[in-house]
C-alpha cells in the first residue's frame, strides 16, 4: 500500500488532488503499522488521517468517538461520499445494532464509529476480537488526560487496546493539547514508542478580536447584520443567558434558537438539526454545543463570556471556517467575567483547582493583551508565530499609547489609602466621588483621591486598572476577595516617578470602528461574486432536502467558491473542482452545471436555455443518453430537466421514460412520506426498488396533475 495508492483514495472519495504536507507524514506512518499521536487544529483535517487508511487497508478501522450526534454527522458525510461507515450508540435499535455488528464481523465496512463505553463493554469484546480490525483511532483523545480541559473517566479505560491488541496499530487525535496532556495521553494508552505529528495550530482564515463587554447584545446586532445569510454560534456562560439573548435576537427579526444542558433531548436534538440544515443560523449556546457538529460553513463564532481556558477557547473558535473559508471570531471580555469564573472554580475545589484557576489567568491575560492575539494563542499551544499576523484586531489597528503616569499615581494612591483592602469596583468608585451610600457609611469621601479622576470615565478606569494589573504594578489578593494590592514595583511610579505608558482608552472605539470599516470593504469584495455564489447555495439547498443530508454534506462552501471561480460547465471540468469526488460528481455534479450554465446565459439575456436546449433536442427525437453524450452531461440532470419541462406544462410525454403503474405507485407512496417530500424518503420506502430519475419524474407528475402547485424541495 503506497502514497499514491492513498491519494488515489483521497480523489474518489473526498474529491481532493493533494495531501496536506503533515497528513501525508502521518497517513504514511500509519500504513507502515505504527502508533501515533496527532495534534492538528480543529479544520485541519485530522479525520482523514485515519479514513483514507481506513478505505486502504482491508478490515475495519474502529474509531472511538465521544459523542453521538459527531458519530451520526461524520457516519452521514462519509457515506455520502461513497465510504462504508456506519456507528454504534444508544440511538440504534436492537435489530439495527445487530445489523452493524453483522457487517462489522463480515468485513464489510471501512469504518465504525463506537463510544467509549461501548468499546470498553464486556458485550463487545468478543466481537471485537473475531473482527478483523486494520486500526483503532482515538478521537478528542485529549479527554483521556486529566490534565487536559475536557477529562472524561470513561476514556481511561482505553489502555486494554495496547495490551489486549498490540500488533493492531492505534492513532491517537486531538485538536487542543498542551505538552503536559500529550505526554499523558501516550502514557494512559501505554503507546511509548508512538510517533507523535504536530501541525500548526493557526487557522490563519479565522480573524481574531476582542472587545469590551459593555453594550454586547447592541454589538452583537451589528456584528450580525453584517454578515447577513450566514451561520454563527455564540457561546454562554449560562444557560440563563443564552435563553435571554436568542429571545433578543428573534425579537430584533434573526433566527436564533438556545442550547443548554436544561433542555430536553428531544429539544436539543431539534435545535442541532435545524442549524445543520441551515434553517436555524444562529444558535446561543453553552460551550457543550458544537462538539457533534462536522458543520464546515459556520463563519463567525462569538464568546459573549471569556472562557475558563485557551484549549477551551480554541476548540470552540475552531468549529467556524473548518472549509477554510475566511471566518470571523469576537470574544468580549470583562473584568466581571474572570470573577465569576473564579467563583464558580472556589465553589467546587479539586485537585486541579489551582491549574485551572491558572489556566483562567492565561486567558485573561490573552484578552487583556494589545500585541498579536493569534502570537500569544500559538505560544500558548508551544508555537511560535515569525511575524504578527495580519488577521487579528491588534494587528488591523495597532493601539496608540500616552503618557498615563498621572493616571497611574492616582490610582496607586487610592489603592495605598484604602489599605489595599477594596476590590476594583470600589477603587473606581473612590477615584470618580461616587455618591453610593457604601461608600459613604465607609467614610471614603475624607480620602485625599476621593473624587481625583471623576473626569474620566467608569469604563475608561476599568481599562486602566486591568492594564496596571498587566504590567505587575497592582496585583489582586484573590484570596481576599479580590482586592487590589500594590507591588514592589508600584514605589517606583509612586515615590519614584517613573513613567508607566498606557494604551489609550479612545483607541479602544477607533479601532472598532476602523474594524467596522474593514468588513464593509470584505463584504463588497464578497458581493462582487455573490450572486452566482447564493445560486449555488440553493441548488445546495434543494439538494440537501431532496437526498435527506446537511446542505455542507452536499458540498463545503469552500468547494462552491472554487465552482464560482472556475465555472465547470461538464464533468471533466467539475471534477477538479475541489472536494468534488466520483460519488458526489455522479449525484449531484450536473445540477451545479446546470445552474452555472443558467447563470452564465442570463447574463447574455438567454434565462433559462439549458432546460430550453432539452427541450429542442427532445423535440428533434433524440433520446436521453444521446442529449447527455452532447451535452457533456449526466442522464440523470437530462431527466431531471425533463420532470422541469413537464411540470412547467411543456409537452413532455413521460410515457418514454416511466411506465404509467410505476407512476401511480409512487404517487400513492406520498402521503405516506415525512413532508417536505424529498426523494430520498420515497427511494427508503419502496426499499431502493426505483432509481431516483423515476421517483422525479413521478413527482412532477404529482406536481402538476395532483397538487397543482411547485413542490416543497
């Protein structure tokens, strides 16, 4: 088994010409029967480190999968594109397990996605080994380390596959691990002599930004007007919250929908698939939402509260652009956000408290900072970043410094006469006079700074202090309720007059609006080839209704830019479109065809000439295959332009392609099916017996004879 033999794979099935530099390292190694350990961005194509093998290989690679709806999605995806897959969870029936477990020991599936639990069963051992197993991948291998920020017990338990297995290799895989949990991942899985493959961590198509959490929900609004049509989550930190602020939305005319743990099953499940297909953009969310998603066109991700870490924070900004398509992420951030994690964190002590509270530390510090954010992200993760990036919100709008060293003393100074006792908060209300009856009963307005920095703003002090804290000139006793305390380096700006620069707080404003200005000109850019872009999108969409899968799965909108860019107008030229392979070219490749070459006449003023040029060529008598040996197409989009014509009330004899029973069976299997009708209900229901050409032309006759209005897909 070769590399070639690997890339031939990865062009009939996923519809790619190339590997990316690390997957073909990795996908090499793993043909040789060896271990491994693979860290690559969420996007960044982990899965197809073990699928192509997996196709390669004979046997079945068995992949352990922590979630059941990323089990269904990526089940759906890969069948889709023409791969034996299938999975085994709670959600199947006896006799669909049964099914499964039969294929499983017969030989005939290239993958089979299984829970942790199912795989550590006494019930599933024995078929697992009577099977004949090529591979085990371990996916989000990062929750079997309890250093890790996302520990789940039942992983654990994994290491039996080394001890009871050790000539099948394993492939260990995860998008967020620090150094710590990649060493503890191979020793939990008893893999030592594994080679570990590191791939960059910048996602550079996701631009990073982060704002001060005053007015979100105003911010958010115009955040999401500006990126009209298209999908987005914004993470929670509360369940309360993502109640409250998707009612917002609906209320200012967005379809937004909540997700939290509070909901039912049914619930959640509802509001899962309705943002797969596109029918629900915006979902708000706590952070378990998203990690059973393989939805590749998100484009923006929110954090309406900072998260507790950077793995945390990484994962969720990743589930945006995973087609590579530039995405957007915004991250608020409070001061108030960081104390009520502490809290939460207090509450409930544990012997990784004190490595999570400094995970949160490095997080905020990551908000609060004004150099490079995707610099600090990378180094976090062990990376180093040559040059700043480009695509984040301090690189956009580089911040202007003043002189704050007046600024500085007052607020060392009310800090010093309020006996570092006082949180933030309070010090703020000392430095602007507040009139609160606290402060008052407190005796506060006899202090010598009381009311010394009233000119200037609540926000503006808020900023200033956190920027004090950066630079180790106040720390805070988090111990004692969150006081703030002066350093030994506060004597030097105090007694010393040594200067402190601070970033100006205006700047904070400009750089949004300037930010503002940047995605008006993106979004004239993206008009500019918009239109043949949405046309694409809909063909997308009435597929995904007729064949029953997310409209993603039908094709990534990355692969529709590069259709909008190249323009293929027959199958040789569509199959080098980008993630178009053999399955989905013979499904679904015409229809795309067809519309670019509509959109393409329009243009000239000749709307509509591709039905038309069927149309003459039925006319003159020429059959089915002869207009689609002409016309570079595939039979089926001639009959699928044959049900068109028919239902648009041309004289179109059916009778030539489909018998008048065969018409009046399927007709009669319609009130049967789940509405919208989409073909692939009737192609299950008649258990595959007609070919879908049939089942469309047996519904423009509905269509037109029957219910006498257009179709719902």
């Amino acid at each position: 088994m070769s590399i070639e033999a690997a890339k031939d794979v990865l062009k009939k099935f996923f519809g790619y010409d190339r590997f990316r530099p690390l997957q073909r390292k990795v996908i090499e190694h793993v043909l040789t029967g060896q271990d491994s350990l693979v860290l690559m961005p969420t996007g960044g194509g982990k899965s197809m480190c073990f699928q192509v093998p997996a196709i390669l290989m004979p046997g079945t690679c068995v992949v352990v999968s922590p979630l059941i709806s990323l089990m269904k999605d990526q089940v759906e995806g890969l069948r889709t594109n023409g791969v034996k897959a299938a999975f085994i969870n709670s959600s199947l029936s006896a006799a669909e397990q049964h099914q499964v477990e039969n294929d499983f020991f017969n030989d005939e599936l290239d993958l089979l996605y299984v829970s942790p639990e199912k795989m550590t069963s006494q019930s599933f051992q024995p078929l697992l080994k009577r099977a004949k197993v090529n591979l085990f991948a371990i996916d989000e291998a990062h929750c079997i380390s309890s250093w890790g920020h996302d520990f789940r017990q039942e992983y654990t338990q994994m290491r039996f596959l080394k001890q009871q297995f050790p000539d099948t290799p394993i492939i260990a895989l995860t998008a967020t691990a620090d150094k710590i949990t990649r060493h503890d991942i191979l020793h939990q899985l008893d893999m030592a002599s594994a080679k570990t493959f590191l791939a960059s961590f910048d996602r550079p198509n996701l631009s990073l930004e982060v704002r001060p959490g005053q007015k979100r929900f105003e911010q958010i609004l115009t955040f999401i007007n500006e990126r009209s049509n298209t999908s987005g989550i914004i993470y929670c930190l509360s369940r309360r919250s993502t109640e409250d602020l998707a009612e917002k939305l609906q209320n200012a005319g967005h379809k937004a929908a909540a997700y939290h743990a509070g909901l039912s099953a049914r619930q959640r499940s509802e509001v899962q698939e309705k943002f797969i297909n596109d029918q629900t953009p915006i979902v708000c969310a706590t952070i378990a939402f998203g990690m059973g998603i393989d939805k590749s066109n998100v484009r923006w991700i929110i954090h309406y509260n900072l998260p507790k870490n950077m793995e945390g924070y990484y994962q969720e900004i990743g589930r945006a652009g995973r087609d590579g398509v530039a995405a957007d992420t915004l991250l608020f951030y409070s001061f108030k956000d960081v104390m009520m994690l502490r809290d939460i964190l207090g509450k409930e002590p544990s012997a990784q408290t004190d490595l999570q509270l400094a995970k949160l530390e490095r997080m905020q510090q990551y908000a609060e900072s004004l150099v490079c954010r995707r610099r600090i992200l990378l180094s976090y993760f062990g990376e180093s970043l040559k040059k700043d990036c480009g695509n984040c919100d301090v690189c956009r709008n580089p911040p202007t410094y003043v002189d704050g060293t007046v600024l500085a003393q007052k607020a060392l100074s009310a800090i010093y006469r309020l006996r570092q006792s006082e949180p933030m908060g309070t010090v703020i209300d000392v430095l602007r006079g507040s009139g609160k009856k606290e402060i008052r009963d407190k005796g506060y307005p006899s202090l010598k700074t009381f009311g010394v920095g009233r000119d200037i703003k609540n926000a503006s002090w808020q900023h200033y202090l956190a920027q004090l804290v950066q630079l180790g000139l106040v720390e805070i006793a988090y111990n004692q309720k969150n006081a703030l305390k002066l350093t030994e380096a506060s004597k030097g700006v105090l007694f010393e007059k040594q200067p402190v620069k601070l970033v100006q707080f205006s700047t904070i404003k400009e750089r949004q609006e300037a930010e503002k200005n940047q995605v008006r000109k993106r979004t004239a850019d993206a008009g500019k080839q918009d239109e043949l872009f949405q046309k694409l999108r809909e063909v997308r969409r009435n597929l995904a209704r007729d064949f029953g899968v997310p409209p993603y799965q039908v094709f990534s909108d990355a692969t529709l830019l590069d259709m909008v860019k190249k323009k293929p107008m027959n199958d040789r030229e569509m199959s080098q479109v980008s993630g178009v392979g053999e399955r989905k070219l013979y499904r679904y490749g015409d229809f795309f065809i067809d519309a670019i070459l509509d959109h393409l006449t329009e243009k000239r003023g000749q709307k509509g000439s591709t039905y038309k040029l069927t149309h003459e060529m039925l006319k003159k008598g020429l059959t089915v295959e002869e207009i689609a040996s002409k016309r570079s197409l595939n039979p089926a989009t001639v009959y699928s332009h044959i049900a068109y014509l028919y239902e648009k009330g041309e004289p179109v004899d059916l009778s030539n392609y489909i018998s008048q029973k065969e018409v009046d069976t399927i007709v009669q299997a319609v009130p049967y099916v789940e509405k919208p009708i989409k073909l692939k209900s009737i192609y299950e229901y008649f258990d595959q017996a007609y070919e879908y050409y049939k089942i469309r032309l047996a519904l423009a006759f509905y269509n037109r004879n029957v219910k006498k209005v257009k179709p719902e897909n």
